[in-house]
C-alpha cells in the first residue's frame, strides 16, 4: 500500500508488529483551525486508543498521530492496518 492509497476511518485496527499492541483510531481532526488555515499547511490528525501489552512510561492509552506518519508507518510494516467493517 503506498500513502496515496491508504485511506482510515474511525473504527480500522491498527496492530503494532513490533510489540504486538493494538490500536482503534477513534477520532480525526484538523490540527490547526479555519483561522489558522491559510497561515499553516492543514494536517490531519488521528486520535488513537492503544492497549497496553506492556507497560507505557504514561497513563494515557490515546495518542496522537498525523495521518500522514500513520501512512509511513504502514508503509513500512511497522504497523498493519485492519479495516474496520
């Protein structure tokens, strides 16, 4: 899967290949506003609930990536992608 293929919605599962966590993105955003729009390049944002198969050095299991590093991360085999139904 190249990056201009990819697309993720809420819901699609992300399996991490190298410590085997799980992912669910939960939310999608725009990380600067309209206002800000014309002043910054729009860049979206997944919000993601990860388990932890092992202990994370924070509490909070949602973290945030840019779709596009998402898609790089795919692409890459480090992640796999399950599209949710």
């Amino acid at each position: 899967m190249n990056s201009n293929s990819l697309t993720f919605n809420v819901g699609d599962v992300l399996i991490d290949d190298i410590n085997g966590d799980i992912g669910i993105l939960i939310r999608r955003y725009m990380l600067f506003d309209e206002t800000e729009a014309d002043i910054y390049e729009n860049i979206i944002v997944w919000d993601i609930y990860w388990s932890a198969t092992y202990e994370w050095p924070f509490d909070d299991h949602i973290h945030c990536y840019t779709e596009d590093g998402l898609a790089i991360l795919v692409n890459s085999g480090v992640l796999t992608l399950h599209k949710s139904i």
